[in-house]
C-alpha cells in the first residue's frame, strides 16, 4: 500500500515540473517581441525640385481627310485579302503604303473628254501647219517685192494666231488628263486608314471626304502647360513619356509650343514627337510625363514627406526613423532631423541624415527607437 502511495506521489511530481518547464518556454516565447513589417526609401541628393506630372494624349504625327477632285459615282474600291478568305473592300485599322489607289470614279466621261481635247489639238496643230507654209511662201514673195507689207502682215498674224490656238489645244489636253487622273484617290503617304466614308456607287465630288488616313511613324503627345511653367519647356528638349497600356516608356522630344494660350483653358499647347517605327504607341492613347521643377542653387539631401515624424516629447521638433542593420532583421533608429523646403513629395533634410540612408515610410508610426523591423521588398 505504501509503495502505491509513493509510486502515485512520483508521478505527480514529475507531471507539475513538466508543466512548469512548457509553461516557462511558452511565457518566454510570447514575450519575445515580433518584428514590424516596414517598407522604407533611400535619402537621396537632389539638384531640381520634385517635377509636376502631366496627363498627354497620344495624336499621329499627320493626319488627312482624303476628297475627291472628280465628279461621278465609284467605280471601284481597293481590296485587300479578308481573314475569311477572298478579298474585302478597304477598311478602316488597315495599312495602307504610299500611292495606293484607295477608291475610282467612273471614268468614261473624262476619257471622252480626253479624245475631245486631242481632236481639238489636232485640228490646231493643222491649222498651224498651214498658215505656217502660207507664211514662208508670202515670206518669199515679199522678198522679192512680188507681195506687199499688208500680205506679209496677215499671213504673220495668222501664223501667231494659230500658234496660241494650239497651245490652248495643248493646255486643254493636259486639263482633261489631269481630271482623268483625279479620278483615281491615291494615299500621299504610308499610314493606318482610320475611316472609310464611301461604298462602291456612291456619288462623290470635290466636298466628299472618302477616306481618312494617319501616319503614326511618329506620334506626337499633346499636353498643356500654364504659363507659370512655360520658361520650363524649349523646343528640342528631352522628355520620356509614359502610358498604363504600355510597359516600357518613350524617348521623345519637344516639336512645338503653341506661341498663345487656349481661350478656355488658358495653357499653353506642347507637341513632344516621339518615334513609333514599331506601332506600339496607338492614336487616342492616355500618357503621362513630368515636368522638371526649379533647380536648386546648391544639391541637397531629401527625404519623402511620409517619413518625417514629430520627435517624442517636442511638438516643434521633427525626426525620422532609419533602419540600420545588415541581416534580414534591422533595428529602428530615430533621428533628429532639420528640415527645409519641400519639392513635390520631398522635403530637404539639413541635417540628420546622409544620402543612401534608409528611411522607414510605411509603418514609421508603429515602432520606436531600438525595435525590430522587417523591411519588405
């Protein structure tokens, strides 16, 4: 009975020191601090203040309504192979290369009206012909003495007169040629066809837009300056534009500035012309691009506004908190700071920090100095 008695007191004595010993552990592991997840940036040196941003709107470099100079319905529209198969009429978002005939009137009235010319010239050129010999034998005659000053003076004019009817003759030939051709549109230059307006037998004339083409080698980003900022903008300099449809950004360089300010909106128009040999940039496109701010007079180290902290226990007095450390884990450290002015999302640091510090920006308010943080990636 003693011996049961012992056997049951032993094992209680080890379960309670069990428990004591996890129960410890466990006390010692929730006291041991987690590290705050933090997000920071580099103090950098800056000679210009912060840029302002500008939304552009991405226009082709040139752009043309296509009208007809003939009269007279559409005889044929210019076909391209259609993804069905067979072949499809000319539309709108196809490549169109320079001279293609895009659309013809009907021609035979203007080839008539060709033949009527030539027939014209024709009957000039014999008229000429005659009183040209007319001329010569007179001429000879009045050598001679055998014809009088009044003869010589006719045949000459009448020589000179049928010289002028035929270069109207001629003139009227090259006239009808000319409206021969014009009945054929023909695309002036390379470039996306952006809108097509007629349909085989529509009747057109010099007042009908036929087709619209673009030309987006280049494409031009157009956006508005007010004049408080226009001594910031020159023509040939350098920007780089942006958009969200695109990842990659955009060389460009400025090709114009309006020389006065729209009526209603009061900025100033700027051109920025931009190379486009791949078509990535589309017409109608949304960009963005930033205009340098003011330089300084002498560089200076900033750090973002969304670091700047007061500085415990001074309401007058700002600090930061930089996160130093090599390994994974970092330490906080507050730093007294003095501050001076701000450009755009920066603000200048007189003292206090260095340039290539790291300074916590998203969770500065959650630690205080001597804590642990995580700095994400």
């Amino acid at each position: 009975m003693t011996s049961c008695v012992f056997q049951k007191t032993l094992r209680l004595a080890l379960l309670a020191g069990f428990i004591a010993i996890t129960g410890g552990c466990k006390k010692e592991e929730a006291s041991a601090p987690i590290p705050v997840p933090v997000e920071t940036a580099v103090v950098q040196t800056i000679s210009t203040g912060s840029g302002t941003r500008y939304s552009a709107n991405i226009v082709p470099y040139a752009q043309v309504d296509l009208a007809f100079q003939s009269n007279g319905y559409i005889d044929s529209i210019y076909q391209v192979p259609s993804p069905s198969g067979g072949k499809r009429n000319v539309d709108q978002g196809d490549w169109i290369s320079k001279g293609t005939v895009l659309a013809v009137v009907k021609q035979q009235d203007y080839l008539d009206r060709v033949q009527q010319a030539k027939a014209q010239l024709s009957r000039a050129q014999a008229e000429h012909e005659k009183a040209r010999l007319s001329w010569e034998r007179v001429s000879a005659l009045y050598a001679t003495r055998s014809a009088t000053a009044p003869d010589y003076d006719s045949a000459k004019a009448q020589l000179d007169s049928t010289a002028a009817s035929v270069s109207a003759a001629e003139a009227q030939v090259s006239e009808a040629n000319v409206a021969l051709d014009n009945c054929s549109l023909k695309a002036p230059f390379s470039g996306w066809l952006v809108a097509r307006n007629v349909d085989l037998g529509s009747l057109v004339g010099p007042a009908t837009k036929g087709f619209t083409l673009a030309d987006t080698s280049s494409v031009k980003a157009v956006f508005g300056v007010p004049d408080t900022y226009m001594n910031r903008v020159k023509l040939g300099q350098h920007f780089v534009v942006a958009t969200d449809a695109l990842s990659q950004a955009f060389d460009g360089r400025v090709s114009a500035i309006s020389p006065s300010a729209d009526a209603k909106s009061r900025v100033f128009s700027v051109e920025i012309t931009i190379p486009n040999g791949r078509n990535e940039l589309k017409p109608g496109m949304i960009a963005s691009l930033a205009l340098e701010g003011p330089r300084l007079s002498q560089p200076a180290i900033a750090v973002p506004l969304a670091a700047v902290i007061r500085y415990p226990g001074r309401a007058d007095t700002f600090a930061v908190m930089t996160a130093e450390g090599s390994d994974d884990l970092k330490s906080a450290r507050l730093r007294l700071v003095e501050l001076g002015d701000t450009y755009g999302n920066l603000i200048v640091a007189k003292s206090g920090v260095s340039a290539g510090d790291k300074v916590i920006t998203t969770g500065v308010s959650l630690v205080r100095d001597g804590d642990k943080v995580r700095v994400a990636p």
